[in-house]
C-alpha cells in the first residue's frame, strides 16, 4: 500500500468536546503505510463553546477556518474542500469527509486505504460506523437500493448505490469527475446526491470490509417531530436549513425520484402537519404504523420518499443542529 497525502474535511458547531474526542482518533492513527501526510481542514461555524480556539490549542497542526453561524454541514464541506484544494501542500491523493461526532479507530485510516487499494484506483470509499454502546448496531454507511438499505459489513468491499457523509474517502480521480457537494444543498441531501451523481459519473462506491469508528444517531423526536410544538412551530422547523428545505428538497426530488417527483415534493410537509396536529390531540404516534413508517402520503417506496421518512425519524447523518 503506497503512502497518500489525506485532506481530512470536518465541520463544527458548538460540540467541542465531540470534535476534540473525533481530533484526537485521528491523530492516533496506526499502520499507515510510511509517509503518509494527513492535513485537517475544519470548518467552525460560529460556536460560541470555544471550540475554535480548543482545537488550535490541542491540535495546532489543524487548519482552523471560522465562518458564521449560518454555514451548515454541507457548505461548511465545500468551504473546508476549497481551503485543502488551495493549501500550500503538495497536492492531496484522497479527501476524507468526516463528521466531528465519529471516533475512529485507531486503524480506520489503514482500512479506508486498504480498501481503496484493493477495489482499484478512482473508487470512493465509505467507511461503516456502529453506535458507542450498541457496538455490533451500524448506524452509518453505505446505501443500496429503491429504500436506501443501510449496508452492514460483510468482511470484503460491498458495492453501494449512495451513502451516508459521516466518513468518505474519495480518491482525486473521483473527485476531479463528482466535485464537491453540490452547492444548492446547505446541510442534508448534500452526501446522498454526491452519491448518486458519481454512480451515473460510473465511480463505483464501496463500503469497508469492517466497522472504522463509532458515531451514535441522532436523537429522534427532535426539530420538527418534537412532540407539542404545534403546526405553525413543526413546519417552521422542518423548512429550515437542518431539515428538509423546499427548494433542495425539489432538486434532490427532481435528480433522484422522477416521476414521483410533484407527489413526493409535498410529502414531508403534509406528514409534519399531520403529526403536528395528531400529536397536539394526544394522539401522539398515531401517524406512524407499526413498522415506523407512515400511514400518510407515498410509500416512501423511493429514493426520495425513504430519505424524508429515514432522514425525519433516524437523522441523516450530518451533526443534528439548533439554528433555529
């Protein structure tokens, strides 16, 4: 395995003692082949915890850029992709994508390097995470299928049709085709349409063989499925920058699901009316089956319809986020 340049892209807010804990995995990391260089560009976008200036102080080596409190995960990435494209670094061979809340193993960059040296050069790499407690759960990955299927590590690279941001590594070949992701997405969506857009590039994604860190999910029944907040307060949510806007959520419809694509645009909202109001009555839950998912609007049968319904009751994977 040949020694790579990584340029480590990270966002922040408000969470230093996660961010910290993910800085610190990271520089633990073991078996990296000899000279290997890893670069850390972290976005902050405006905490007010000191998380800035304790990351300088523990990790000086860290290039720190602060943005305001309006820059979300996905922006935040491509401002953190341009400063490593821009660096006075030799050029980087991959771009890890990696979320403050995941805590890597002290070998997950040798197994994300591994694994791209064994699916063959221009490959995207996503590495599998599990919960901190449950450590046998999956809570991030790759995703296959019409219902974007969570895929569990099986001991070799598996094939994936999109994935989860938490940990990607994208080789320079695949980026150079993909980019970064898209600017009309400000915080979710962001990693699921770069997914897709590089499978129809034809850049196979792959998971790792094994779990590379821990990162739990985001707590549900949070922002606009908080229980008692009333219609007005669940809609305001759920069309703000952290959920699902409605001018990305069209794009991401319109790229990923036609022709469901009027139907399903409408879907979320209605449901969060629906709960909202349900909820309100004492009837909390009720708008949901058996199975978690709901009894209102599509299926969820699509690739559209499964993220607004996972993205709603899992998280999607970026840092859950207050900016109300």
């Amino acid at each position: 395995m040949p020694p790579a340049h990584i340029a480590v892209l990270i966002t922040s807010h408000n969470r230093r003692e996660k961010t910290l804990s993910a800085l610190a995995a990271l520089a633990n990391q073991r078996r990296l082949p000899r000279n290997t260089v890893v670069r850390t560009h972290l976005v902050d976008a405006g905490s007010s915890d000191g998380t800035p200036d304790a990351v300088r102080a523990a990790h000086p080596e860290v290039d720190v850029i602060t943005v305001s409190s309006t820059v979300y995960w996905s922006h935040g990435m491509r401002i953190a992709s341009f400063h490593s494209r821009h660096a006075e670094d030799p050029a980087w061979d991959y771009q890890l994508w990696l979320n403050d809340d995941v805590v890597l193993d002290e070998d997950a960059l040798a197994v994300l390097l591994g694994t791209a040296d064994a699916v063959g050069p221009g490959k995207i790499v996503v590495g599998a995470v599990r919960g901190r407690e449950e450590r046998f759960t999956t809570t991030y990955s790759g995703r296959r299928g019409r219902t974007l299927a969570l895929i569990e590590p099986t001991g070799r690279p598996e094939l994936c049709d999109t994935y989860n941001g938490n940990v990607v590594l994208l080789s320079r070949a695949a980026y150079e085709r993909v980019g970064d992701i898209d600017k009309v997405f400000r915080h979710g969506m962001g990693d699921y349409d770069h997914g897709f857009r590089a499978r129809r590039a034809g850049i196979a994604a792959c998971v790792t063989p094994r779990h590379v860190g821990s990162c739990d999910r985001n707590p549900p029944h949070t922002g606009s499925r908080e229980p008692g907040i009333g219609v007005r307060e669940a809609l305001r949510r759920v069309i703000s920058p952290g959920e699902l806007p409605p001018r990305q959520w069209w794009v991401y419809c319109l790229r990923h699901c036609w022709p469901w694509a009027p139907l399903l645009m409408f879907s979320p909202y209605v449901r969060t009316v629906a709960r909202a109001l349900t909820q309100r009555g004492g009837k909390a839950g009720q708008a949901c089956g058996p199975d978690g998912t709901s009894r209102l609007g599509p299926s969820g049968r699509t690739r559209c319809g499964t993220y607004e319904r996972w993205k709603n009751e899992a998280g999607d994977g970026q840092p859950s986020d207050e900016r109300r």
